[in-house]
C-alpha cells in the first residue's frame, strides 16, 4: 500500500509540474493532461499547482504508513 501512494503522488506531482512547464515555456505538450481539459477553463494554472501540492501531500503522507 505504502509503494502505491508513494507511486500515485510521484504521477500526481509530475503531472502538475508537466502542466506547469507547459503553461509556462510550451514544453511536456503531450504530458500535460489538464490542458485537454476544456472544463477547466481558464484555470489550467490553479489546478497544476493544486496538483504539485496534492502529489507532495500524498507522498509525505505515503512516508507515515507503516510497511
């Protein structure tokens, strides 16, 4: 359980970093999967950062559980 959260948060993170760079340089195009979001409107930014932080979170979160 413990290598799965650490794996799901390292996805989490590395999408919203990917989403970031993309929005900022134009580089991860096709690892940037909120952009293809058309909901999210104008908010593509707002939400890679919330996944940077959410991945962070699961990650150290991950580091709590017992083995």
């Amino acid at each position: 359980m413990k290598k799965l959260c650490e794996s799901v948060g390292f996805i989490v993170f590395i999408q919203g970093v990917a989403g970031l760079l993309h929005e900022w340089t134009g580089w991860f195009r096709l690892w940037a999967v909120v952009r293809r979001l058309e909901f999210l409107g104008g908010y593509t930014v707002f939400v890679n950062i919330v996944l940077v932080m959410t991945g962070a979170a699961v990650m150290v979160a991950a580091d709590r559980l017992k083995a």
